[in-house]
C-alpha cells in the first residue's frame, strides 16, 4: 500500500469520526480551517477518496439526493482504515521528514537581487507572517472560548510557533543586511 498523503490522513480521520460524503469533508475541513494544513480542493478530495476506496480503506454505505443536487455516496472508514492512519500518524509523528519547502531554494538565491529590491521583499513576507499570525491566533482563541480541547488545535499552535521563528529569525536578517553586518553580494545582469 501507498504511503498515506495527508489529504488522505485527513479523509480518514473525518471518516474515523462518523460517516459523511465527500462534499461534507470539503466543507469541514475548510470550517476548521484545515487549509492551514493541507492543500484542500474539491477534485483532489474526490480523487482522494476514491483510492481509498479502491484500497479498501474507506467503503461506500449509501447514496442520497436532494433536491436537483447530484446524487452523494456516503462513506465510513474500514478496519484496516483505521489501522493505516494509526500507523501514518504513529510514523509521521515519530520520523522527521524533509519536505522541501520554496522557501529556502529561493533565499539561496536571494543575493541575485539588488539589496534594496530584496529587503522590500522580504518586509512584504513580513507583513504577510504578521497576517498569518494574528489569523492563527483568533483561530486559537476562538476554539479555546468554545472549549475545544487542545489536542484538537495543537497544530495551530505548532504553526504558529514555525510562523513565529521565520518572522523573529527574517526580522533579525533585515537588521543584519541594513546595518551591513551581512554583506549583500549582489551581481548586477549582463
């Protein structure tokens, strides 16, 4: 069997909950906000489901229609479902794996802009964790006020704390390369 995606993780884990169709997962996952964490779209959703099916992780219970809407199968999570996310979950927790973020690649390649081209960069990406953060943290407030326990959130929190290192660690580079003490070596193109 595949390695489980975390589109598939997460298809699994709503199924572990109760059973629901497709369009029903789409919609709780972006109301608890679960594009924070994964790429969420309907195509891949559907796409996602049907191999788990086809894997026998997640089986059909049933149709339904209502109104002019398309018909909707119902699924529910199988045993060997709800072993494969205890398994991913148990590994992905345990292992640390490299996942090649944009980021680092294209601060490598950084100094190939002008300084001052580069330092307004990076005060946009600033702004925009700025933005991140005070998002995640009305996220958090809002689910400690409706008393969701922590370890349904505690990825938000998690998130929070990387948002929070790139800002203070890019607030720290920003000081350093206008103060000159990191020299910008910057070729200018032929």
């Amino acid at each position: 069997m595949a390695e489980l995606t975390p589109l598939a993780i997460a298809v699994l884990a709503l199924l572990h909950e109760r059973q629901m169709h497709a369009y029903e997962m789409y919609q709780l996952l972006l109301q608890r906000r679960n594009d924070r964490l994964l790429k969420v779209k309907p195509g891949s959703l559907y796409h996602t489901v049907e191999r788990l099916a086809g894997q026998e992780l997640v089986r059909a219970t049933g149709t339904e229609r209502a109104g002019n809407r398309p018909e909707r199968t119902t699924y529910e999570v199988t045993a060997a479902g709800t072993r494969a996310l205890q398994e991913r979950v148990q590994t992905g927790i345990e292992s640390y794996a490299y996942e090649y973020p944009l980021f680092p690649v294209v601060l490598s390649e950084a100094h190939n802009l002008d300084m001052d081209d580069a330092v307004e960069r990076f005060r946009r990406r600033l702004g925009d964790l700025d933005v991140q953060l005070a998002d995640i943290g009305e996220a958090i407030t809002g689910a400690i006020e409706r008393q969701v326990p922590e370890a349904f959130w505690m990825a938000a929190d998690y998130n929070r704390a990387v948002l929070t290192a790139e800002r203070d660690w890019l607030t720290t580079l920003l000081q350093r390369i206008e103060s000159k003490d990191l020299s910008w070596q910057h070729r200018k193109t032929k």
